[in-house]
C-alpha cells in the first residue's frame, strides 16, 4: 500500500506544473527573510516552506493526507528536488528555448488568461443571493421532504490490523477527524471522512444497517465491506419530513448554480460578440478534414477526374 502510493504521489508532483522552485539563491534569501523557511537547497536554488506549501495545495484532495506523515513529506520534497535538477538541467540543454516548447507555453498561457477571465466574469455575474435561495426553496418545499436520515463520518482502510491501529489510536483519544484525513483511503478524507446526510437505501446494506444503529456521537467497531474495513460515527440524526430552508440552502444552490452559470456564460458571449468584427471563412470551413494532417507531413495531391 506504502509503495502504491508513492509511486502515486510521485508520478503526480513530476506531472504538475513547474511553479515556485526556479528563484536565485539572492532571491530566495531575500523571500526567506520574509518568513519563509529553506527546506532544502539544490544547486544554490532553494525551495522553502512556501514552495511546499503551494506544492500542496495543488494536489488532488485524495493525495494530500500522504504528504501529512513524515515519510510523505520527505517523499514530496525528494520529487520536488529531483525536478529542479532536471529543470536546470534542460535549461543548459537550451530545452526551455525550443520551439516547441515556447509554441506549449504560448497555447498554455492563452487557456490561462481566458480560464482566469471567464471565472472572475462568471463568479461575479453568476452570484445567487440568499433571496433567490429563499424564493426557489418556498416555491418547491414539496421537493424537500426526505425520511429519516442521518450524518455520519468513517475511516476505510484496506486490511483489518490498520483498522485496529486506528481504533487503538481512537481508544487513545486521538480526533476521529484526524485519523480519517491521514489513513483513510475513501474520496471523504479530506472532510475528516464526512459523508454529509443519507436515507437508507444510500448506502451498502451492512455499513447502513450499523450506521443507524449508533448514537448520535458514538463509534462503531470494524465494519466489512466490499471496499476493506471501515469505522464509523454517527455525527447527526433528524426525523422524517419536511426539511428547513437553512438545511437545504447549499442543496439548492448547488442545483441553481449551473444555470445560472450557463446564462451568465450566454450574456458575455453577446455582448463580446455584439460590437467584434468576425466573420466566418464558409468554404474554408467546409475543406475542414476530420482529423488534421500530422505535423511535416505535406498535403495529399489532388485527385485527377
């Protein structure tokens, strides 16, 4: 499992964008004077806390509790030293001045700008005030009526003795949210293994039947499913019914946000278009093969009548 994940982790910081690690020894003394913390130093570049930090941050959310433990930690700034070196070494091979390489960041700077334009433009166009929520929720309470549910958070391993390390440390008094961010292996790792509300019917049979059957507070022993072993905690239990507008409020906004979004994104892409100067080459347009030639290759001579 150790192995399975570095070789995870690994692959991933080699793949992520070059960020945060290519400043001069000068400028990185004048940042560490700032606050920051060297971690480790490559060639008279340093890497500091920041770095790592950033670094870490831009991790997919089941990633991140592997950088949370000693060897995790090691284990990234190993891979962020081992791409530095490579970066310095591809810059005295000239690679950072290729065409081809400048033609990528061209193309990658453009997605960049119109990414970060149509974001701001959406997010501040697209804002759902709490009247609108208020309004859609008293027009569908009808839609907002669910039986009995509850809240419950677990921690899923993959063999039963790590589940019995983990109900040693709960025993201990370690924080059941903790423990879930650092060993379990399920997407709800990073909320401390919070699952959000459920009905039955939800859930797999046997993690369902032991769920309800706790106390608001209270944990479970080791449950078995098809996905390894998992403990959990009932955090939440209300009655079947109707549910208040502030229990559904992120549920609603939620659904209403895409569309909102989609109408926001139609508006800008008027009012861009209403004073451009565009026009469309038809036949050019038409002559489109379906697949473009590969990149050298010359283009096919016409066939004779």
């Amino acid at each position: 499992m150790h192995l399975r994940k570095t070789a995870a982790l690994l692959a991933l910081t080699l793949a992520l964008g070059v960020t945060g690690c290519k400043q001069e020894a000068t400028e990185a003394k004048k940042e560490g004077s700032k606050g920051g913390v060297v971690l480790a130093e490559v060639n008279g570049v340093t890497i500091t806390d920041a770095d790592f930090y950033k670094e870490q941050e831009s991790l997919p959310p089941y990633l991140k509790p592997m950088t949370e433990t000693p060897e995790g930690k090691r284990e990234m700034l190993d891979t962020m030293m081992v791409r530095e070196l490579i970066l310095q070494q591809a810059k005295k091979d000239g690679i950072d001045k290729s065409a081809a390489v400048e033609a990528k960041l061209e193309d990658l700077k453009k997605r960049v700008v119109v990414e970060a334009f149509l974001k701001k433009k959406v997010e501040e166009s697209a804002n759902i005030s709490d009247a609108d929520l208020q309004e859609f929720y008293n027009k569908n309470k009808d839609k907002f009526v669910s039986g009995e549910q509850i809240r419950a958070s677990h921690i899923l391993v993959k063999t039963e003795a790590e589940a019995k390390e983990v109900q040693k440390k709960l025993k201990e008094g370690a924080s059941f949210e903790e423990l879930a961010k650092k060993h379990s292996i399920d997407g709800a790792a990073p909320k401390g293994g919070d699952l959000g509300w459920f009905g039955k019917g939800a859930m797999l049979p046997e993690f369902e039947k032991v769920a309800f059957s706790l106390k608001e507070g209270e944990t479970s022993g080791i449950v078995t499913t098809k996905f390894g072993y998992h403990i959990v905690k009932q955090t939440g239990k209300r009655p079947a019914g109707p549910r208040s507008f502030e229990e559904v409020k992120d549920q609603i906004k939620e659904a209403m946000t895409p569309e909102r979004q989609q109408e926001t994104f139609k508006k800008l892409k008027e009012e861009l278009k209403k004073d451009a100067k565009m026009n469309i080459k038809e036949d050019a347009l038409k002559g489109l093969k379906s697949q473009a030639p590969a990149q050298g290759a010359q283009p096919a001579e016409p066939q004779k009548p």
